[in-house]
C-alpha cells in the first residue's frame, strides 16, 4: 500500500505547493482561527480519487466532511489533506498531509509527508517506523528521556476551553521539565516525539484525521497515544466528531507524567 499511500500525498503536494504564497481563498470552520481554503478541499479530493482508484472496497473519513464515503468499508482511510492550514496561509513550511491505512479496522500502515521539505514519515504494523528524505531512510525511536530533561510540544487546538486546560497542566509541568513550547501541527508534533525533538506531546482537543497516522507511527517507533489520565486512546470509528485529549510519548514517561497531572 506504500506507494499508493505516497502517490496521494506527493500529487496532492503538487498542488499545495503551486498555490503556497499565492492568494487563496480562505474561510473558517468551528471558529475564527480554524481556516480551510480551497486547497484543503481540492487536496482531500486527489488523495480520495487516487485511493479508491487503485483499492477496491474503499472508504475514507477525511477532515472536509463532505467527503466522508463508506466509513465502514473494508480497505478504510483516515485523511488529513493539509494539517496546519494556519501554516500553510501564512507561508511556514510547519504544514503535512496525513494519511492512514486501515483494513478491517485494524491500522496496517500510515504515511505523514511535508511538501516544503519533501520528508516522508511512514510506518508499518509490526515492521517499524522510518524517516525517509534524499532516499535515505532513518528509523524512527521514542527518546526514555528522565522528567528533568523533557521538552514538551504542546497545542490546544483553538479551543478556549482546552487552552485553559493545557495551560492548568503545563503549570503543574513547567517546573519539573526542561522546557514546554506552543507548535501548530498536532501531526507534525507528535512526529518530532518520534524523531527526538520532544519527548511528549501534548494536545487539548484533537480529532480522529489529526491522530490516526502518528498512532500507528508512535507505536512503531516504541510509544503510545494515552489520553490525560494515562489511557491508551483507541479510534472510534462510530463518532467522527469525538475530540480527544492526547499524550504522546513512551510509556514510562506518560506514567510518570499523569501522576503529575492527576
């Protein structure tokens, strides 16, 4: 599935990086910072037409909701066709596509990739995680990094009521970690968990297109998406809506920090 995964990102990158820096229309979703433009759009529509193009009995759940289709089909679909469009409009090249492979609803395989910087992130069930960029490939671990020395990315998803949650938490953090820094991405800061450049990631509202890739991608590479309480989060395929609060990191680390937190 591989190179059909990859084939949707890089055609839908195609047409992402002609329109980056150029005037898009914009307009806005669940409040006045959640933007999607036409890229969004158009992207989520390549990457569906060339997946049910080449996969029989396909559906797919996308963040543009028009275009979830047979949700419950054998071969399933988790797409995320620009995550950070916040990035995206302002010209940062913080911004990814993000798409997971399930089949039978069991997660198989999972490709993250940035335009800006042509780096795939792709994972396997049971055969690891890998950085792939200049056609070499890098495989991809959870840091077992003591409390003292966390770094800590963290976002709460444009949501006032998860932003003062984060924050409660990071209060209780702040003075037993190395460091805590905002980011925009949920994907591509759950990905640098798994690069090194955190050791946790933290998000206060997050949604099944935002965590379906880096799930399969963490654990590969050794870690675990909990929620704040220290519990594995699973996917649920029956509510599309449902917001979760994520942690993402190892295992011992995620242990060490709920006991904080609760």
């Amino acid at each position: 599935m591989y190179p059909k995964l990859l084939e949707a990102c890089l055609l839908a990158a195609k047409l992402q990086l002609e329109f980056f820096q150029k005037n898009l229309k914009i307009s806005t979703k669940s409040n006045p910072k959640d933007f999607v433009t036409e890229v969004d759009l158009e992207s989520q529509k390549i990457i569906i037409k060339t997946l049910r193009n080449s996969t029989p009995d396909s559906g797919f759940i996308g963040e543009e909701e028009d275009n979830n289709i047979s949700t419950y089909a054998p071969n399933l679909f988790i797409i995320d066709p620009l995550d950070s469009t916040s990035s995206y409009i302002e010209g940062l090249d913080s911004f990814c596509i993000s798409i997971a492979y399930l089949h039978e609803g069991v997660l198989k395989e999972a490709v993250v990739y940035k335009p800006k910087t042509d780096e795939i992130f792709y994972a396997k069930k049971d055969e690891g995680a890998y950085k792939i960029i200049n056609d070499k490939k890098v495989e991809l671990k959870i840091n077992e990094a003591a409390l003292k020395d966390v770094r800590i990315g963290y976002n709460s998803g444009y949501s006032e009521e998860a932003r003062i949650k984060v924050s409660e938490n990071l209060k209780i953090l702040d003075p037993k970690i190395k460091s805590s820094e905002k980011s925009r991405s949920a994907v591509l800061t759950s990905i640098k968990v798994s690069e090194g450049e955190f050791d946790l990631a933290m998000f206060g509202r997050v949604f099944i297109w935002d965590i379906a890739a880096v799930k399969l991608i963490t654990e590969e590479a050794g870690g675990v998406l909990t929620d704040w309480e220290g519990k594995e989060v699973e996917l649920d395929l029956e509510n599309l809506k449902k917001e979760y609060q994520i942690l993402v990191s190892s295992d011992k680390l995620i242990e060490e920090v709920t006991q904080c937190l609760n």
